[in-house]
C-alpha cells in the first residue's frame, strides 16, 4: 500500500487542515474585533476634535449673523427684527445721551484675564466676564479679583461642551446651578447675568432653546447675546489690525454695542488687540460700560417671545 494513502497519513492531513482553518478563523475573528475598536477609537477622538471646532465657528458664525425668516444665517445689522431680535435701535437712554459700548470676554479665567484687567485698568474702562468652570488652584482667585476691580461677572456655563449643556433640560439646569453656586463660593456674588454658549440662536441644542430661555426667566436670569464681535473664536487666524477693524466695522451706529471677545489662554491677540479697540472707541461719541440690571439686552431670540 502506498504510504501517502495510508489512513494515519490522511488522518494527519485532516488534522493539519483543520489546524490551519482554526489559525483562519481565529485572524479573521481577531480582525473583526481590533478594527472596529480601532475606528471607534479613532472616530471617538475626530468627535472630540470637531465638537470643539463646531463651538468655536457656531460663536464666531453668530458673532456676525442670526437667523433670518427661512431660518438661514446671514449678515446683519441689528434692526430689532420682530420675533427674533429685542429692537437696538433706540439710542441709549444713558443721562449723556451717548451710545453705549460693552466689551465682554467669554470663556475666561484664563492666563490672559490678568493683562485683560490690567489694560481695562490703565484705560479705566470696565468690561464683563462671562465664566465657565475652571477648578485649577491657579485661575480660581481671577473669579474674585475680576469682581473686585469693579467689574461684571456673568455665567457661561460650568462644562462648555454643548453635548452635555444642552443635552437635556435637567442637564443644563444642573450646569446652571453649578456654576451659579461655584462662582458665588469665590467671589460671594450670586450673579444673574448669563451667556448661552453658542448664543441664544445655536442649533446644536437637543432641546428646544425656549425651554431654556423659559427656565432662566423664572430664575430672574438675564441672557445677553452680542451684536459685534473681533472674530476672535474663528478658525480664522485674524492679526491684531483685522480684529480691531472687525470691532469697530461692527459697532451699531444707531443704539448699543455688545462686542463679543474671548478670554483663553489661546487669545494673545485679543489681548494686544484691546488697548486699540478701546483707544478707538474712547475716540468716538460712545461710553464704555459694563454689563448690569440695568442693561438693555441684546438677544437673538428674544425673552419677550417666550411665555
């Protein structure tokens, strides 16, 4: 008989093949459980990535727009449309008489809140801040000694990151309360002045922005958004003289300003920007002041609007 046909020797092959099909399968399984974990991976730190740039463009696309009637965002010149926007047109009702300018930072404490302050001191100008939460044993003393040398302070938010704030009505409850209650731990200032991230018009919100427009207000909250901004939270590298032009093109000529900038360790141009913003602006027929009760809000949905 020959050899290679002997049962033992058949008996061996199978053997081999079965082992060898194993060793196919076991890759193949072992493909099919690395890859897909590798591209949640991957996919899971694109997200993180794009999330941060769709918060940085949303405020600079809403720095300069709102949404019109078909609800696409365009150019604007604040004109108190019915509806969307609370009417700027009036001129500031200020005993001087002149149009009002208020220059508010978001985002902040930050490395850069110590020479904001210090440029507003040198111009003696106030400004407002509207925080976020920031646990580092370094920042926490900004929170103070921004209300301290006389300044606005208003909340932001405590997380910033809109897959969490706006998540849920509960979860931006929670965030509210949170900063809220952490800002007053600090300064002892309970304030009601707020910013939504992304402003009152974004449209990265689950929830319906009314709901949260309504909950502010049965909490004695006022809600500002902003008719001019530098650019300061676009992709978009701007120079100092680009920011500056941005502000000051941007003013309302007819009512009051609310200029929209950035307190981030990422803004030094914002901070070389200021002193020539408010050089300017110290040039013209306007008052430079900080944001309070009695401030006119500029909001692109209007509280008034929701019930």
């Amino acid at each position: 008989m020959d050899k290679k046909n002997t049962p033992a020797v058949a008996a061996a092959n199978r053997r081999k093949r079965v082992a060898r099909l194993k060793k196919i399968l076991i890759a193949v399984a072992v493909i099919f459980l690395v890859i897909p974990t590798i591209v949640c991976i991957f996919l899971a730190i694109k997200v993180d990535s794009l999330q941060k740039q769709v918060d940085y463009l949303y405020e600079a696309k809403f720095g300069n727009g709102v949404f019109s009637a078909d609800n696409s965002l365009s150019r604007y010149e604040v004109s108190g449309s019915e509806g969307t926007l609370r009417d700027t047109d009036a001129r500031s009702s200020g005993s001087n008489g002149k149009r009002k300018v208020y220059l508010t930072f978001d985002d902040g404490p930050s490395e850069n809140t110590e020479a904001i302050l210090e440029v507003l001191a040198k111009y003696n100008v106030k400004a407002t801040f509207f925080v976020v939460g920031k646990e580092d044993e370094g920042l926490k003393p900004l929170y103070k000694k921004i209300v301290d040398s006389g300044n606005s302070i208003g909340l932001h938010s405590y997380s910033h990151k809109y897959s969490v704030l706006y998540k849920s009505l509960e979860d931006f409850e929670a965030d509210f309360h949170k900063i809220q209650d952490y800002v007053k731990s600090i300064t002892g200032v309970k304030t009601v002045l707020y910013r939504f991230p992304g402003g009152s018009s974004n449209q990265v919100s689950d929830v319906d922005m009314k709901d949260l427009i309504r909950f502010l207000k049965e909490e004695g909250v006022v809600y500002f958004d902003w008719n001019d901004a530098t650019g300061d939270a676009s992709t978009t590298k701007y120079t100092v003289t680009q920011l500056v032009n941005n502000a000051i093109s941007g003013l309302n000529k007819e009512g009051d300003t609310i200029l929209l900038m950035h307190d981030a360790n990422t803004k030094g141009t914002t901070v070389e920007a200021l002193p020539l913003i408010i050089e300017k602006l110290k040039a013209m027929d306007v008052e430079i002041v900080p944001i309070d009760m009695s401030t006119q809000p500029i909001q692109h949905i209007s509280a008034d609007s929701v019930e």
